[in-house]
C-alpha cells in the first residue's frame, strides 16, 4: 500500500535532514527532538523564504535582461 501523499512528504523531509521527526511508535505520533527543533525554527525560516523569493522577483521583475514571464507571479 502507498503511503498519503503528506506522509511520503514527511519522509522525504526526514530523510533531507538525516533525522525522523516524529515518534511513531506505541499508536501514537509525538514530536522527537528534532522534529521540536523544526517547529521551533520553521516559521522564520519560511518568512525569510518568502522575502527573498520576493526580493528576487522583484530584481528579476526590474532587470531589462529579464523580462517578466506571465506565469512568474502564479508561484
């Protein structure tokens, strides 16, 4: 059976990282230390995300060498 679609997202994270981020054992799902680390540290990491991918589109938006794509401003 394939694994849902968030799960297999979960793993391939976890295996980005080199560390599981969820206990799965015992019938239950808690957070390891690790996975504590990444809910501690993931909503600055994703704002930092989002300001750069905005600072970047908008350089890219500006440079005469770069025109705009229309699809630039669907991600």
């Amino acid at each position: 059976m394939e694994q849902p679609p968030l799960s297999q997202r979960i793993r391939r994270l976890e295996k980005d990282l080199g560390a599981e981020l969820f206990d799965r054992g015992g019938g239950q799902v808690t957070l390891t230390a690790a996975g504590h680390v990444l809910m501690r540290e993931a909503p600055e990491l994703l704002k930092r995300h989002q300001r750069l991918r905005s600072l970047v589109l908008r350089a890219a938006e500006s440079d005469p060498a770069n025109p705009p794509r229309p699809w630039s401003s669907l991600y």
